[in-house]
C-alpha cells in the first residue's frame, strides 16, 4: 500500500480517531412496496429455518464442489477484529483459520453457478471480496463464470481472528490501521478455497435437514426482543432461533458425501475479549470436530469440508448460563440495561465452563460441539429434503443514506447515513464496555468529553438526528470521511438461490426477529413467484456479509436502544429497507427471468488510501550464545495421558512467515523407526505462544504446550515429540527457517 504521501492533516485525524479506540469496546461491535407482501400469509410459514417435511421425488443433479484453505494471518503483534480492544493483541495460535467454499452449478449452462463461502472471521468485508473478485478474473477462463452476483463472502463472526484487513476506517482504529500481509492472507487463502471448490466440481445432489440446537445459544437482549408485538412473539417457542438448517452435498458416482454447509445462529464470542490466541471460536470448533468425524467416515470422501455459517446472529449469545454481575453480589444483571449497580463493566455472560481461568475456551469447545453434535444428527437422517430446481443468483448496490421507500403501514420514510448511538459504546454482556455508557440509553451523553469527540468526528446536523430518532447520534460515521471514509453507506444487496432453498446474504447482524421477519418475507415472495408451484421455499440468512453494517433491528427494537439498536446504522427503518431492496430484485431468481440486474452505485475502495501504524519485524536475535529452535524448557521423560506438556524454544517472529497451508509446530509420534505427525497448529489441543523478550535485542521465546488429554479424544499411549518450526529475520531483511525439537518423551 503507498501510504508515503498521505499529510500531516491526515495524521492530526488519525490521532483524533485514536482518542476513541477506547470507547469501541464491541465491533462484534460490535416501494415498501413489499413485492407481493401478503399480511395474511405469515402463519402459513411460522418458523422459516424451521422443520421441513421430507419429498419423496428424487433431487435434481448439480455439479458440485467444496474446497478449504489456510487464511491464519499475523498470530501476534496485530490487534484482533470482534471485540474492538485495543489491549486484545495476538499472542499466539490456538486454531488456525480457514477458507470453506462451496459451489453449485447448473450441468448444462455454466452460467448458472453460485460460490458460498465462509470466512473463519468477524464478518465479510469490502476490502476482502474485491481481493476476491480480482483474484478471481486473474485465475483465468475457468473462473470467468465467478463473479460480483454469484460469489457471497460470510464471516463466522468469530471475535478470535487477527484485524487489520477491513475497508473502513471504524474498525482500523484499534488495530492502528490496515495491515496488508493480515488482508493477503484471508484473500490469497480464500481464493485457493475456491480453485479447491472448482477443480473438485463433480454431478451430484444436495439434501436439506434441519434440527432444533436447544443448549447452544441464548438471548442477550431479552429486554429489546420483549418490545416486539406479543401476537408476534407468541407464534414462536423460543426468544433465538434454536434451528440448524443444512445442506448435504453428495457426489453421484459413489454416493460419498463430500461436504455440508449448516446455518446457525450463535455469536463468535465463547472466547473471551482478554484472551489473545487466535482461534475461529465455537463454529471453528465445530467445523474442526465435524471434519475430523467425516476424515474416518467410509460415506464420507477425502477432503470433506464442513461449514459452519452464521445467521441472525444479532442478539444472540453463546454464553448459555446467562449475564452475571461480578462485583461479589452474585446477583443477575439488571434486565433492562445489563448493568449491576448502574454500571455496565461488571455485567458478563457466562458460558457452560464458566469460572475456568482459560479464556473462556473450554466452553467454546463446548458451544462449538454441540454445533456440531446437532449437524451430525441431520448429516446421519434418512430423511432429508431433496433440493430440485434451478441456480439462480443476483448482487446489487443501494446507497442507504436517504434510501426512501413506500413502508408497510403506506407511509414514505427513509433511511439515513450511517451513525452510532450511546448504547454502541456500552457493548454487551459478551463484551461490555467502557466509562459511563449503559445500554437502553436514548439520552445525551452524561460525559461531556463524549460530546465533542462525536461532534469533531463530524457534527451530525439536525436532519441527522432526526432521521436517527430516537437513537441519539454519539458517532456519525456515515458522514466522516476524513481521511477515508469510516463506514459504508452503500450496501450489498445479495440472494443465491438452488431450487427451491433461498440464501439471504447479510452485510449485517440481524437480530432474531429482524430475521424471522426477513425469512418469511421472501418465502411468501418466493413461494408465489420464485420456485416452482406448489414447493415450499426454504430460507436462510447467512452474514455478516460482503461488507460490515453492524445491525439490523426491528423498530420495536431499535425503539429501546440496547447495543443491538444503537448499532443499527441507518435508523429506525433499516430492516424495512433491507426487506424492500431483497424482494425489488428477488424476481431475478425466477427461472424464467432474462436480463441484468442493474450494478447499483460502488462503494469506495479504500486499500491504497489505508493508514498503517502497524510497525513491522526488524530483526531477529537469538540472543547471546544460543540459537533459534534451541530447548530453553524441555518437556519431561515421561508424562500419564491426559497430562499438559509444555516446551520452551528459542523463538522467532512469526509474522516472518505465516506458514499457510503449514505450522508452527508439530507432535510427533514414533510409530517403529519412523516418526509420524499426529498434530499441528490447526488442532484445538496443541496451543503455540510466542512473547518478545527484548524489542532492542530481537530477542523472543516461543512456549509450545500439548494437552494430551486431547480434544475430540485423548492421545493414546506411546512415544512421542514436540517441534517448532520458526523462521527468523537477520539485520537487512533476509528470512531464513530452522526447527526446533524437544526431548523424545512417553505417555503411558
């Protein structure tokens, strides 16, 4: 990136923007003409994403294909992107990150092909899929058929993830800008994911299941969510959707299964905003644990890949035992505003492992088994719903500031530039944050402080906050364009359709009603007028996608102003707008509709105008009469299973060398007189640390530790080592690789 030329002013507004980092505390933070909208119709669907009754008729053939890929960035010294703590900086790897698309296609018309892909990150993002998109027409003819309208990139929403990589200046702020070898290695890797997906395209058919996950998530906004229309509320059993809904991808020439891709709606924040180990969070253990059953199913063939996705994740937790105060009270935060004692800080969420000194990653690893407990009993059900019918795909721009569109009780209104309100600064149980903001608060700031770092932002005029009402605007980002802008205002509108399932592509955080609302809007759209007579349209929503847009609330919600309403970026009637644009365009899924969606405006690209205050490594030393890979802690002679090893290494930085598709470390074990790899880094039970000792001498270690009691199951009796792969940087630049070994040690 050319940032040389960027000026003093430009530095001045970056120092401004510094002065806020603290107060993001949770980036997780953190017409209507209703095309064919029939009131009447709602019972007819109660639960979209809900049981579906299982066809006899055989499934349509497709060509289909899966492919993963390695997308771990900088595990130390960059800050993580969910939670917007300027103190969560990588230390280390707990789990590496991945890259899972999925690709469907029509087996006669190469034009009708869709790509699903899931990013082991916070969200999708500008700046990542025009990466993507470019890749893309560089791979050549092959991937011409890959592009803007067919090609959905999603997050997990994991908040364990290196940052740096996002287009807009809001969420650079903690990690002091843009870092391109962070943003290289979510594209470089997401792009083989794909060229995985195509080379493997074989016929096939998809089966849908679904199941209800009943001890995977909870409401942390119970409060907003009660505000919506009892009537509304009573034709659900649950106050979150508890239903998975999958896609099983079988091949036709063996009937092996080479990959599914589930929705589920539960937040990437098991592990907590003080730990700093890169991981992909519960649905990266889920992925993990599904893809390890599949590698020893005979139904299943090599290379299977399991997608974890995220939904309408908006108000969801996946801190199951509720939000506690933790000031000696023991008492349940305050229903309302989530606070203990008036203040937001001691009010935390606790998951199933609460009270263990780990970061929360015990229950992460819980959270994200019983993902993928509940995935597999769909995956192993004789009864799954045949997809028939054709692919269908459309993407297009809409410029929400001032977006007007005819709402469902016949008046005009409009949507506004994007703007933060007071309770956005609050953040939530799962990450709560700082100085005197409270969620639930429709007021003014009761710091004044607060006041002029939003007005120096850039003032929100009164046409602003109203539009906002009754959001009162704390940070109008929409309208801040200095040095680039920092949020967008023009967003992805995006639907892919495979017969009759709908894949309703997000660019932000729908609550659970927003969702249900948006679900069953377009399945009364699509069942009149998409899929064919008689079908039942099964829909889904899949984000953060294609962009970050923070929230998406209902009014009722948004009336509240908890975390989720503050953080609805374009006022009171996002979600209308969001409902109004999918099913404007939704007609372009019809099988028999010809021509081409208009591309809408384009969105700023803000990859060569970023700010970088991310210093680079300048050198390596291994200090003093010692060498890199030399044993500082050697592991013991000889361990029980289920022991903790741990070995000490002189170490390097790992930003030297990221090792995609590689690892920074490795169990090996003796298997006669050879030595056979039995972990790497993409395992949850082998963690990597690596600390700086010196900055002046380059000096650092790296701490390797093996639970061995395992994770899904314990390492068997025998004999075994520990490695550690590094590569250091002498004084000029030059990058060259060692290894390290421990001691050869026994469990028995």
């Amino acid at each position: 990136m050319a940032r040389s030329h960027i000026a003093i002013a430009l530095g001045a507004a970056l120092t401004l923007a510094l002065l806020i980092s603290q107060l993001l505390v949770h980036v997780g933070f953190p017409q209507l003409n209703y095309w064919h909208w029939r009131q009447e119709q709602q019972d007819r669907y109660n639960v979209p994403q809900t049981h579906f009754e299982t066809r006899q008729a055989a499934g349509s053939q497709y060509l289909v294909g899966a492919g993963k890929a390695d997308i771990t960035g900088p595990v130390v010294e960059i800050n993580f992107m969910g939670y917007a703590n300027s103190s969560q900086t990588g230390s280390g790897l707990r789990q590496r990150l991945h890259s899972r698309a999925f690709i469907v296609g029509s087996p006669s018309n190469p034009s009708e092909r869709i790509v699903y892909i899931v990013l082991d990150t916070a969200n999708g993002d500008t700046a990542i899929r025009n990466g993507i998109l470019e890749g893309l027409r560089n791979l050549g003819s092959d991937y011409s058929v890959y592009n803007k309208n067919n090609v959905a990139v999603t997050g997990t929403h994991s908040h364990a993830g290196p940052g740096a990589w996002l287009n807009y200046l809001l969420p650079q702020i903690t990690s002091l800008g843009f870092d391109k070898q962070s943003y290289q290695a979510i594209v470089d890797g997401t792009l083989l994911s794909i060229k995985r997906a195509h080379e493997s395209l074989t016929l096939g058919t998809i089966t849908a299941g679904s199941a209800k996950i009943s001890n995977a998530n909870i409401n942390r906004s119970l409060y907003a969510y009660l505000a919506n229309p009892a009537s509304e509320r009573a034709r659900y059993t649950d106050d979150v959707d508890k239903t998975m809904t999958l896609l099983r991808f079988t091949r036709a020439s063996d009937g092996k299964h080479i990959g599914v891709l589930n929705w589920f709606a539960v937040h990437g924040t098991s592990l907590l905003g003080n730990q700093t180990l890169v991981a992909g969070d519960n649905k990266g253990v889920a992925a993990y644990l599904f893809e390890k059953e599949m590698a020893g199913n005979s139904a299943a063939a090599p290379g299977f890949v399991a997608g974890f996705s995220q939904a309408n994740v908006g108000d969801t937790t996946p801190n199951v035992n509720g939000a506690w105060c933790e000031d000696g009270s023991n008492q349940q935060c305050r229903l309302e505003d989530s606070t203990c004692g008036g203040k937001s800080q001691q009010c935390r969420g606790r998951g199933p492992f609460f009270g263990l000194n780990d970061g929360g990653a015990k229950s992460c690893f819980e959270i994200g088994k019983r993902q993928s407990d509940g995935a597999l009993g769909i995956f192993r059900s004789s009864s799954l719903t045949p997809i028939t019918g054709a692919v269908r795909s459309f993407h297009t721009f809409v410029n929400f500031d001032g977006f007007t569109f005819r709402h469902p009780n016949g008046s005009t209104v409009k949507t506004c530039a994007a703007a933060l309100g007071n309770s956005f600064a609050a953040g939530t149980t799962d990450g709560p944050g700082a100085f005197d903001f409270t969620q639930n608060d429709p007021g003014a700031p009761k710091n004044p402080f607060w006041n002029i770092v939003g007005s120096a932002i850039s003032p929100a005029g009164a046409a602003q906050r109203a539009c906002h009402y009754p959001k009162p605007v704390l940070l109008n980002v929409g309208q801040a364009n200095t040095p680039y802008p920092w949020s967008p205002n023009i967003l992805d509108i995006q639907v892919l359709r495979v017969g009759q399932f709908l894949m309703i592509v997000a660019p932000g955080e729908a609550t659970t009603m927003a969702g249900r609302r948006w679900r069953e809007a377009v399945y009364n759209a699509a069942k009149d007028n998409v899929v064919k007579s008689g079908e039942d349209p099964i829909v889904v929503i899949g984000g953060p996608a294609n962009t970050y847009a923070h929230y998406i609330t209902t009014e009722q919600e948004y009336g509240i102003q908890r975390y989720e309403g503050a953080s609805t970026l374009y006022g009171p009637h996002t979600l209308n707008a969001y409902i109004n644009n999918t099913l404007t365009y939704l007609p372009y899924l019809a099988d028999s509709v010809q021509g081409t969606i208009p591309p809408g405006p384009s969105p700023p690209d803000n990859r060569e105008r970023s700010i970088s205050l991310i210093t680079g490594v300048v050198f390596d030393s291994p200090g003093l009469g010692k060498k890199f890979g030399q044993v500082t802690s050697d592991a013991a002679a000889s361990y029980t299973r289920g022991s903790l090893i741990s070995v000490t290494f002189v170490g390097a930085n790992p930003r030297n060398n990221l090792r995609l598709e590689g690892t920074y470390t490795a169990v090996e074990k003796q298997e006669g007189s050879n030595w056979v790899r039995v972990r790497s880094d993409a395992d949850w039970d082998l963690v990597y640390e690596w600390k700086r000792l010196n900055g002046l001498t380059g000096t650092s270690e790296v701490k390797i530790t093996w639970d061995s009691a395992g994770a899904p199951t314990a390492a068997p009796a025998g004999t075994y080592r520990i490695r550690y792969f590094g590569d250091s940087k002498a004084v000029g630049g030059k990058i060259s690789a060692f290894e390290g070994v421990s001691r050869v040690f026994t469990l028995t």
